[in-house]
C-alpha cells in the first residue's frame, strides 16, 4: 500500500509518501492557513507528484490519499465540521469528491492530533499499551486518548481531542472556540505574542528581539537567564502539565505522551511536565508514564495505513 499523505498544520503542512510504516519521502510547505484550504490544494497536489517522479512511482500504483486535519472531522463522511482559526474555507470542500476528480483516489481524514496519537500508538511511544494519551503542542494544543486500544471519538467526533479547549483560567482570554481560559488560548503558539506582549518586561527582553517569537526561542532565552523567557516557560509549562492532569483524570492512561515541534528541547522540559504530573494527577495505582514523542513530524503521517484501512468500508458509501 502506498499512500499520498499530508498533516495541514496551522503553520506548516508534512507532506510525504508512506509504504509499510515507512516514510519513503517528506517536504514541508508552509501552510498559508489563513488563506484558507482551497489555494493550497493544488500545492499539495504538485507536492505529491513531484514526490512520486523523484522516488519512481507512478501515481497508479498508489493507494489513496490520507489527510490530518487541524480541526473536527466526520470520519464517515469525510467532512471537515468546524475550524479554529485556520482554513476558514474547510467545512465547505469535498475533499473526498476533490481526491476522486484529481487525483483518482480514495481519501481518508482525520483530526491531527488524534493521528500523531495513532501513529505513536502504532510505532512509536506508546506501543504496547493500549490506554494513552496524547498532547500536541504547536500552533493550537490538540490532544488525543485511545482507552482499551479504541480511539475516542464520540458520537460528534469531539471525544479526546478537545482536551485543548478545557477550561484553565476562568475567565481568561477568549478562544476562537467560543471558550474563554482554554489551555489553547493561555499556552499555544498562537496566544505567545499576547502572553508576551502582556508582560512588562518584554520589550527589554532577549525574546523581544528574536526574529520568531515561538516556544522554540523562549525556551533558548530562559536557558540564557532571561527573565521574559523564564515567566513564559513556567507559565506554559504550568499550564501543558495542567491540562495533561485533566486528561489523566478523565481518560486514565498508562502513558502521556507530548509531540509538537518544542519537544525537541524535551530534555529541558519533560523533567518539570513529568515533576507537576505526578505531584498532581489522582494515580492511586502508581505513576502513569510522560514521555516524548518518537515520530516528531512523521507521527501523524505513519498513522495513515492505519486510518485508511479502518476508514475503508466508508469509501464506497
């Protein structure tokens, strides 16, 4: 099986070819989200076909198409329900009817976070168990939580991944969700330039003057000793740890894993997730493992042969 895959982050879109659990090819694009999804259809479509003619194979012997999406989605009918921010144009595209038109192909679809969780299930931190959850952090926080080796979801398809609009601050910024206080909106990628700017010594600060204010900049400034940086780590960890606590209690995993681009410095920032987790999470039976990402960016992508098999008898319908 070969299949055309692609994870459409706020951000950036991973766009690959996947065989066996393996990704045999991968270039990011930058995703362009508040443009909406339309425009960049025909940029991942020349992405994929590029792909194909560099590794040799040709669109015909390929399987179906395979997206990760960054909001609610049937996974019946294939349809995106909602957004938060990013491709405001989603709900209205048939990407199954453009997949059939274009490129000849079945698609399968599925909320993002729910398929970083899957492919870490399936291949990478969380093999072996079958009770987990999963925080994503990144331009939103998505999360995910499969119990007795079934994926949440929900009769709405909201179950597990709305762990990042739980409420954490009462009365906190609002969301574009219609949420006020949520984790996304105190802790993510997009709420730093506010959480920064809030403060009243950013604009003396090392982070002020960074060419990209992410987590990734934050995090190399308060290894630096800066004060901004620091207040903004502890904050943002505070929170992440919070929200993993919430998702402890309502789904009792095994394991909690954390993904997204930032926990590539997991080994300075685990060791505090993992201390306020365990001070904190309702574990009478012991201590429920945090760990890191293994997949990084190919989480959601080796995650696809998964989907498409079980999404499979929807095809047709």
């Amino acid at each position: 099986m070969i299949l055309l895959v692609g994870d459409l982050g706020g951000t950036r879109m991973k766009l690959g070819l996947v065989r066996g659990g393996e990704v045999l090819s991968q270039v990011v694009e930058p995703s362009n989200s508040e443009q909406g999804l339309a425009p960049q259809l025909p940029v991942i479509k020349a992405a994929w076909l590029r792909m194909l003619d560099d590794v040799g194979i040709p669109l015909a012997e390929c399987t179906g198409v395979v997206i990760s999406f960054p909001s609610l989605v049937d996974h019946q009918s294939g349809r995106i329900l909602d957004e938060f921010g990013k491709y405001s144009d989603a709900v209205g595209i048939d990407l199954r009817a453009w997949s059939h038109e274009q490129l000849g192909l079945p698609l399968a679809i599925e909320n993002d976070a729910r398929m970083a969780c899957i492919g870490e299930w399936q291949y990478g931190a969380g093999r072996g168990t079958d009770n987990l959850v999963m925080v994503t952090l990144g331009t939103g926080l998505g999360t995910c939580a499969i119990m007795e080796g079934k994926v949440m979801r929900g009769v709405h398809g909201q179950a597990g991944v709305l762990g990042g609009h739980t409420t954490l601050r009462y009365g906190g910024r609002a969301c574009p969700c219609g949420n006020t206080g949520c984790a996304e909106a105190e802790a993510s990628t997009t709420s730093l330039a506010h959480l920064a700017a809030n403060r009243t010594d950013f604009a003396t600060s090392a982070v002020s003057k960074e060419p990209v204010l992410d987590f990734e900049s934050v995090i190399r400034q308060a290894s630096g000793g800066d004060t901004c940086a620091i207040a903004l780590r502890e904050h943002s960890l505070l929170v992440w740890s919070s929200l993993a606590v919430n998702l402890i209690h309502s789904y009792d995993p095994e394991v909690v894993i954390f993904g997204g681009g930032i926990m590539s410095a997991a080994d300075l920032i685990l060791p505090a997730l993992r201390e306020h987790i365990h001070r904190h999470a309702h574990t009478p039976w012991g201590r429920v493992r945090v760990e890191a990402s293994l997949l990084g960016d190919q989480a959601a992508l080796v995650a696809s042969e998964w989907l498409f098999r079980e999404q499979s008898t929807y095809f047709s319908k």
